[in-house]
C-alpha cells in the first residue's frame, strides 16, 4: 500500500512540474510546498529560494490567491492578475482536503493570457486608428453618410430617415437585427450624421471577449491595480469613446454583474478603473445592437430591464434581407462594382432568371451572406455573364418557384408576402401561440410581430 501511495505521489508531481500552467501549493501556515517550473518563470522566483518559506516574504498578502481561498474555503475561478508589468494570468484557487475532510492547504493554477492580452490591445489601438483615419476621409466628403447603407426598399428608407433625426440628438439607440443585416454600417451612419462625426468611434464585440476581461476592457486600469501593472495604468474603451460613441454590439452577451456597472457608468456619466479611487468624466454616446430579443432575456433574469430602458430610448428595427428582397438587384449591383473592382474583373451581366433565383432563397445569413455569394462568383466566373445555373451551383438547394419557362408564378412582392405570412404562422404554432418567443423566433421586435399580423389579418 505505501509503494503505491509513493508512485502516486511522485505520478502527480511529475504531472504537476510538467504542466504549462504556473502551480503553487501551500500548507495551513502559508509555507510553500509545491512551486513548479512555469511559477518561477512567471514570478522570476526560484524553487530553492521559496520553498519551505511563507508566501508572505515574498508577496503582499492582498495579491495571494492561496491565502484568500484558505481563510474563505471557497474556490475561485479565472481571476484577472498581473504578476509583473509584461504577463498577465488568468488565476484559479480551490482549498485541499485530506481524507477526513479537514482543511490542509490550497493550491492555484495560473494560465498565461499574455499572449491574448498583447494582442487585444494591438488590434484596439489598430481599429481605433483605422476608425479615425476613416472618419477623417469621409469628413473630407459632403456625401450622405448614408448613401453606404443600400436599397430602395420603403421599410429601410423610413428606417434611414428616422435614423438621421435620431443621429443629431444624443440619444442613446438600440438597434435590432439579425445577424448580417447591417447593425454595425448603421451605428457607423449615425456617428457620421451626429455632431460627434471628428471624435472616435469605437466598437466592442460583448460576444467576443472573455467574461473575466470585461471590466478592464470596458473600464480599464490604473497603475498599480494590480501587481506590476503597467506603468500610466490603460484607459477602457469607454474612456477612449469619450466625446464620440461607443458601439457595443451583441449586448445581449454582456454579464449581469458589468450591466450593473455600465448602467451606473450611463447614468453619473463617471467610470473608476479598476483600482481607482477618483473617478473620471466621460461624455460618450451609446449606440447598442443585439441579434437576440431583450424582453425575453429580462424575463429569463439574462438581461436587466433598467439597463434595457436605459439603452432603448430609441430602436431601430433593421428586417432582414428576405422581407426586402426588391433590394437584392441594388445590392448585388453594389456588391458587383466594389467586388470586381478588388479582383480586377469586369462587372458580369446578371440573367433576369438568375435575379429571380436570388430573390426566392430564404437568406439566413442576410446581406453578408449574398456578399459573399457575389464574392465567390466574381472569383469563379469566366463569362461575362451570370446565369440561374450559376447561382443554381452556389446557392444551397431550395424550392423553387419558377415555371419552366423561367418566369416567376407569383410577383416577387406576393412572393415575398405569402412566405412571410407562412413563417409567422408556422412559429405561431410551434410556440403554441406565444407572441414574445415567436418575435424571438423571427428575429423582430413584438411591436413589429403585431403589425405584421394585423397586415396578414393573423389572429
């Protein structure tokens, strides 16, 4: 029994000295047991030297996660840490028992996100010097900011129209739409509309970054926050928004406990770095965008309902590309003219059949979803035109609509209203008749849910 115990033991240490992660592992009086090869690359520190010593020579005992975790006997996951000016960690503690469940030690394990943290606050410093270049530019231009956003379609243009009365005021928007439909092309319109048009416009992905790296994205840090944090601290993209607008896209994604801070952030119009004590005056626009239904997440407490009310003085419902498929021609036109121009090719003649075929697919993917499509045809195409067997090849299998002949049995606008007046209905069902999860469903508002019903005469 004890030769097992032994090769046990010396099977975890060879594991725990192998591993990439930095452990560290102390007894009930602080003393040092176990400190492995990426714990001494990561805090310059020798195992000789800290070994059988109390972790408190050697760090303020603030900044030790093992002391913490021993004087609360609760585990805590992916905390934020700086053990010196040029790493950064993500640290997870949890207490040891022995066998008759009494306390004996705790260990932590440190990730390295260093890598991921560098590379973060590149591509933020590159996308806001792209953004002010671009903003730059197009200040050189009288052009309609809005002439980037495309279609004829009576919906999107009374959309554009509010969305330009809208952009003159500093009221904060929430805007609605699936994935691909354009959200951000339209916060963007909007800052170049507004009387912030020559301040930045940063833009955050609430779905793209890690939930333990929110706070110092959104709020950053002063110096000192952290131990050897960087020197001057770094500013939040709030701070870096400050005088212009801040887009905070897929909002829906952003964790209760930071909706509780960007609320007050909205309101005292004040944010403190981590780490600070003074707090710093921000004077930012909020332009919000989500592809999911807010109302339902605050009845599932995903969402708070004052953070919502706060972000939704006015929404923009943008609807997707296939309740405006009279747009299609003007887009693929668009997209032919940016898109041949980058390939060096000549702007191909689109078949009327082939139009017809376009503007019968479903488009889950909305307009990124046809730019890419035009995209793969301008790569591929050899002729000089583009036929329904064309699009037939690229598109995925789907009803089709048109006699043999070519000519489309119904008007593309029946078409389109017959389809839609399908879709409400089949949801309708699905959800045995519940209008907040159908909206959902559909990727629309219920105010837009109910006026479409009242238009198809849906009970």
């Amino acid at each position: 029994m004890k030769q097992k115990d032994s090769f046990a033991l010396h099977t975890l240490h060879t594991l725990l000295s192998s591993l990439e992660e930095a452990i560290s592992i102390i007894n009930m009086e602080g003393e040092m047991i176990f400190w492995n090869e990426a714990a001494e690359n990561t805090y310059q520190i020798k195992k000789e030297k800290i070994i059988g010593k109390n972790i408190q020579e050697f760090f303020e005992q603030e900044d030790i996660m093992n002391l913490k975790v021993l004087q609360s006997q609760h585990s805590v996951r992916d905390m934020y840490h700086i053990p010196r000016p040029d790493k950064h960690v993500l640290i997870s503690a949890s207490p040891i028992y022995n066998e008759n469940n009494e306390l004996i030690g705790s260990m932590s394990v440190e990730k390295d996100i260093t890598s991921t943290i560098k590379l973060n606050e590149k591509l933020t410093t590159t996308s806001t010097e792209l953004q002010q270049l671009k903003q730059r530019i197009n200040n050189n231009h009288t052009e309609d900011p809005f002439n980037k956003l495309i279609g004829k379609n009576t919906d999107i243009q009374r959309i554009i129209l509010d969305a330009k009365k809208v952009a003159k005021t500093d009221a904060t928007i929430l805007i609605n739409g699936e994935s691909g439909v354009g959200k951000e092309l339209f916060a963007q319109a909007i800052q170049e509309e507004s009387l912030r048009n020559n301040k930045p416009f940063i833009a955050i992905n609430c779905g793209a970054i890690p939930p333990a790296l929110f706070e110092s994205e959104l709020f950053g840090y002063e110096a000192g926050a952290y131990t050897g944090a960087s020197k001057g601290g770094r500013p939040g993209k709030l701070e870096l928004a400050s005088g212009g607008t801040l887009f905070l896209d897929e909002v829906g994604e952003l964790p209760l406990d930071m909706q509780v801070k960007l609320l007050r952030a909205l309101q005292e119009k004040e944010i403190y770095r981590i780490g600070g004590q003074a707090p710093k005056k921000v004077d930012v626009r909020i332009i919000a965008a989500t592809n999911r239904t807010l109302e339902n997440m605050i009845e599932e407490g995903k969402f708070r309902s004052d953070l919502f009310y706060r972000l939704n003085v006015f929404s923009i419902d943008i609807p997707p590309l296939r309740e405006r498929i009279d747009d299609i021609p003007y887009l693929i036109d668009h997209f032919f003219k940016d898109l041949t121009l980058k390939y060096s090719k000549p702007i191909p003649a689109v078949h009327k059949e082939a139009l017809n075929r376009l503007s019968c697919y479903h488009w889950p993917g909305n307009i990124r979803e046809l730019r890419n499509l035009v995209e793969r045809i301008v790569i591929l195409n050899e002729s000089n035109e583009i036929t329904e067997k064309d699009i037939s090849l690229l598109l995925p299998k789907t009803k089709d609509y048109s006699t043999p002949s070519g000519k489309i049995v119904l008007t593309l606008s029946l078409e389109k209203e017959r389809l839609e007046k399908e879709r409400i209905l089949q949801t309708l069902q699905k959800t045995y008749g519940n209008k907040s999860i159908t909206a959902s469903e559909l990727g629309m508002s219920r105010a837009t849910l109910y006026k479409k019903m009242r238009k198809y005469g849906i009970e």
